[in-house]
C-alpha cells in the first residue's frame, strides 16, 4: 500500500479539527464546561485524545475557538441571507440579532463562554476570533464609521454586554430590551433584521451546526 499524500493527509487532520471543535460546541452547550472532559470531546469527535493537542493548547483553547467559530459563522451566514443587501443599517441590524439569537437560543453555550472569558486565562486570540473581528469591523465600516479602530471595539463591548445582561442567572434582562436599546444605539428601525418574534431562513434558529464544521462526510452523504 503506497503511503497517502501530503494533500490527503491535510484534509483527514482538517476533518478530524472540524469534529473536535463541533463536539466541544455541543459537550459544552449539553452540560457546561466543567463537566465536559477533553476524553469527552475525543470521544464525542471520534478522535484520540492526544489528537487535541496536537491542535490547541488545552480545552479552554479548543472551546473558545469553537464558539468563536460558532459565532463568526453564525454572524456571516445573517449577514450574507437573501435577500443579500449592501446596506449598512441593515446589516448592522442583523449582526445585532445573530449574536442576540446565540444568546437566546443557546444560553449553556454562551454563558460559559462569557465566564471563561472572565477567567485569569482570559481572551485568547485564535483564527476563528480574527474572522470574527473581521466580521464586525467590516459591518462597523459599512454602517457609516469613520473610526472604525474605535468604533469596531465600542461594538464589541456592546454585544457582550447585552450577551452578559441577558444571560446573567437570576436577574436576566429581556432580549427585545436589549434588541431595542442597541437598535437606539445604531438609529435602526425595528423592523429591520430579525425581530424576536420573526424567523428567516439561514439564521440563528436552525439547530444543526454540520453546516458550521464540515467535515465532506455530510456533503457525500446527500
């Protein structure tokens, strides 16, 4: 048997980095952080566990590129939604409501990862935070920012704010107070977006994350 290709062996270490990061999404999302193990991960992706090193330092790291990865291609999929539009103030409504939705529809998820954002650890960069980053920067831009070094930051800290508030145990605000106050923020009409009580095709309430982490198993499968 001659051995694989260097291009063959790529792709099997890029699938196997897929089902990791999605197993972490849904371990952590199902029982919280502390309660899932990177043997759990390993298990849950069909990998050895030493495979996880081999991609991320530890299991802070692996979970956090794999909400950022949740998060960007969350974030990208409502932006770019039909209808497509160019228009800052529309896209800077959806944006809004894609990182809303995470917190609405998977509160496990992203409490935890406020939390670890919070630890002495704290943020840790990572490609799928820099695809986020790109994300909001160019939504910032397109909305009309002539800052958007100051203004992209400002975004930021907005959203995980209004992350932090509605998911808060015990005290949580109400999404659509925080929808509507960021909506002020921004001069956004209501209607714009994806209001709370609407659904649109491609956004935050289709539960299958494949989509997110392909591996080419699902693609052949259809």
């Amino acid at each position: 048997m001659s051995p694989r290709s260097a291009s063959v062996n790529e792709e099997l270490r890029r699938r196997s980095q897929e089902r990791l990061l999605r197993a972490a999404v849904e371990l952590v999302g199902e029982r919280g952080y502390a309660a899932t193990t990177l043997g759990d991960i390993a298990d849950r992706a069909g990998a050895a566990r030493g495979l996880i090193s081999y991609y991320f330092p530890g299991k802070r790291e692996l979970v956090q590129s794999a909400v950022h990865r949740l998060m960007h291609r969350t974030l990208e999929e409502a932006l770019e939604r039909e209808p497509r539009t160019a228009d800052g103030r529309e896209r800077m409504a959806r944006a809004i409501d894609a990182i809303l939705g995470l917190a609405r529809l998977r509160p496990v998820l992203m409490r935890q990862h406020m939390a670890g954002l919070l630890h002495a650890e704290g943020f840790v960069p990572c490609p799928e935070q820099r695809r986020l980053a790109e994300l909001l920067r160019d939504t910032v831009a397109r909305h009309g920012s002539r800052d958007v070094d100051r203004d992209y930051p400002m975004l930021r800290a907005l959203l995980m704010g209004a992350v932090y508030a509605a998911l808060m145990p015990g005290a949580p605000m109400p999404v659509p107070v925080l929808r509507a106050e960021l909506f002020a923020r921004y001069g956004l009409e209501w209607e714009m977006g994806v209001p709370p009580d609407a659904g649109a095709p491609g956004g935050t309430c289709d539960s299958d994350l494949s989509r997110f982490f392909p591996t080419g198993a699902e693609d052949q499968s259809k």
